[in-house]
C-alpha cells in the first residue's frame, strides 16, 4: 500500500523493480531471521519476478474505475 500511494504519477515499473528488490531481498530474509519463513529450496531470486507481478497486479486494481481514487489524474 506504501508503494501504490506515494508518488502515484511515478513510472509503474519502476516501483514495481523497487518493491519486487525490496521485498525479495530485504523483507523475506527479515521473515526467514525472524523464523516465520523457512524456504525450502527456495531462493530469494525466485521471488523477484513474482514480487514484481503482485505489483503490478494490485496497481491494476487500485486504479480501476469501481474504487474511489486516492490520486489525481493529471488533465492533458
């Protein structure tokens, strides 16, 4: 939620590659220190491009027409 409403305007894809880095090779490590998550012949790379499409996928979602916006759509 961070990610969808700072900077709404910004390039989709690149805060997806910041949040896919972010959470793949800060927030999962964090998890696995805590203990809450044991990969199993998993490696934080695999999680990159899934963290990337969840992005993009809640981005989506976030800008369909049915929720009310949170940003302004700029006037051409």
């Amino acid at each position: 939620m961070f990610f969808l409403q700072v900077k709404p305007n910004m390039n989709v894809l690149i805060k997806a590659v910041i949040f896919g880095l972010f959470s793949s090779y800060i927030a999962e490590p964090f998890f696995q220190w805590l203990e809450v998550y044991v990969p199993i012949q998993w490696k934080f790379t695999y999680s990159f491009p899934i963290q990337i499409v969840i992005y993009l996928v809640a981005h989506y979602l976030s800008r369909k027409e049915k929720f009310s916006p949170f940003y302004k759509k700029k006037n051409h």
